[in-house]
C-alpha cells in the first residue's frame, strides 16, 4: 500500500493515488467546483484515507462532497464505494444503469473477485465491500447530467472494456475521466515522445468492436486531455486513441493465432502479448530495460489475456 499522493491537474481537478498495488497505479479525481466537490472513482476501502485527506487540503468537509462518479464497478474502481459514502453525508453515488444494482448489493461482485482471489487476498487488497442505500444511488445512462455547483459533467456510455462503463466529460477542462475506456499509461514508461499506452481487456466483458467505437466517441470531442484511473493526466489524445485501435487489432489478430494453435493457448498468448509491448516500449523510447516493462507490465499481460480468452470463448 503506497502512501497518498495528491497533484492537481489544473482546473479543479486534484489526482488522487489510491494506493492500490503500488504508486502511481490507480487514480481517483476529485473536481472542486464553487465550494463543492465531485469523487470521480474511489479506489477500495483502502483508500478512504487518502481521498479524504486531499479533501481536507483543498479545504473541503466530507459534507461538502455531492457526488461520487463511478466510472463503472470493477473494484478497483469502486470497491470502497460503500464505505466511502458512509463517510460522505450528502453525496449521492452515480452509476451506469447495468452497474446500479451490483452497488446496492453487492454480494455478486464479492462472490465473483473471492472466487478468483480467496478471502485473505480480498480483504487484503479491497477492504470490505458494503452496499450504497438505493435512495442515494442515481442511474447515470447515456447523456445523463451530473451538476456539480453548476458544472455540468456529461456521462455517457462507453462499453468495451465492461457493458457497465461511462466515461465522463468535463467541458471546463476540456476532458474524459476514462476509467479504463481509454486504457492504461504508466508515467514510468513516458518518453521524450510522451504518454505510452495500452489497452485493458480484462475479463469478462471485452468487446473490441465496442471498444473501438467508444474511443471513437471519446476522440470525437477532441479533448485536451484524458483522465486515466491507470494513471492520471495525460494528452495527445488523438495520437494516443489511434494507436489503442491499432493495438485492439493487433491484440485480436493475437488471439486468434494463439487459439489456433490448439492446447496451451492462455502461455502462447501471454507470451506474445508481453512480447508485443516490450517492443512497442522500446520503440516509443521507454528509457526502462526490457525486463523493467515485463514486470511493470506483468499484471496487465495477464488480465489482457484473460479478457480475450473469454470473448474467444464467446464466438
């Protein structure tokens, strides 16, 4: 667990490392607006205490929070949801319509993560998963408006990445907080050319068609800047949302060929996929060693590999 780093951004909007993992990992935004805050993702209930703290240093009270966004229910993004608006008298939690009901009850996301991860792992790295009253959850769909002390933030549907996604759009600042939509880019891995990237296609709801087209949307604004959760401000969108498209592609075209070779598909296809972004590390100019970007990268391999063997699974 990383101790709390908080950094603005610029236009009310403070990033806020969860401590998920390791720093520089998992983001949450807060957006100050005339006295009044917005959490855009919250990490797991791990992380209550660095949000709260970059609360108190922009001045604010737990009661001066009115929403809390989520961006959609993968736990890492909203473990601690629960828990965290326990702590925020006000606020009300907004949520994508498929992604309300796993909020108020939320039995079926820990039995599915204990499953994967046993009990001591869960509380290890989530914390307890406790349910949001339905009175203070609001159903986000596609063009829903948050208004935060006048300002307006946009929700609209992104899936791809999960059925349950939104992505926000924030016209002061002339940005997407993404979540996972606009996939992964480490700060370690920046170079002289800028942000390098990558998509996420974790389990179970990988789509890359609809993948595609949500960063299309995205693109479609021409934003100045993106808000990732994995991890934080980034620019150079177009370029960026190009060559996630081409890595989607790339990525399909890599599963296919690794299901085509018969027994052993998820070793062919991790390996290639580590392979594949080692070289795209290299030649964006990554001043980290070959084996560096393996192991940062090591976690996301396997989760990429994962979600195309489940959407291969599904024909």
């Amino acid at each position: 667990m990383s101790a709390a780093i908080a950094s603005a951004a610029g236009h009310g909007v403070i990033t806020v490392d969860t401590g998920f993992q390791r720093p520089l990992f998992d983001a949450a935004y807060l957006v100050v607006e005339n006295g009044r805050a917005a959490f855009i993702d919250c990490g797991t209930q791990h992380s209550i205490p660095a949000l709260l703290a970059a609360l108190d240093a922009q001045g604010l009270a737990p009661a001066d929070v009115d929403w809390l966004i989520l961006t959609h229910v993968h736990l890492d993004h909203a473990g601690g949801a629960g828990a965290l608006m326990r702590r925020l008298p006000n606020a009300r939690l907004a949520v994508h319509p498929r992604g309300a009901a796993h909020m108020i009850d939320p039995a079926r996301l820990v039995a599915g993560a204990t499953a994967v991860y046993g009990e001591q792992e869960m509380a290890r790295s989530y914390g307890e998963i406790v349910p949001v009253p339905a009175e203070r959850v609001v159903v986000a769909g596609d063009g829903h408006v948050v208004d935060l002390a006048g300002r307006a933030l946009l929700c609209a549907d992104t899936p791809g990445h999960a059925r349950h996604h939104l992505c926000v759009w924030d016209a002061r600042s002339r940005g997407w907080f993404t979540g996972d939509t606009f996939g992964l880019s480490y700060r370690e891995f920046d170079s002289p050319r800028g942000p390098f990237i990558l998509p996420t296609s974790s389990p179970v709801q990988f789509e890359p068609e609809a993948l595609k087209q949500s960063i299309r949307t995205l693109l479609a604004r021409d934003p100045a800047a993106m808000y990732l959760t994995h991890y934080g401000r980034v620019g150079d969108a177009q370029r960026l949302g190009a060559e996630l498209i081409e890595q989607i592609d790339d990525m399909v075209r890599m599963a296919r060929a690794a299901q085509a070779g018969g027994e052993g598909v998820h070793a062919r296809l991790t390996a290639a996929l580590a392979d594949y972004y080692a070289a795209r590390a290299r030649a964006h100019g990554s001043a980290l060693s070959d084996a560096q970007v393996r192991s940062a990268l090591a976690i996301d391999v396997e989760l990429n590999a994962q979600g195309l063997e489940v959407w291969l699974a599904r024909g």
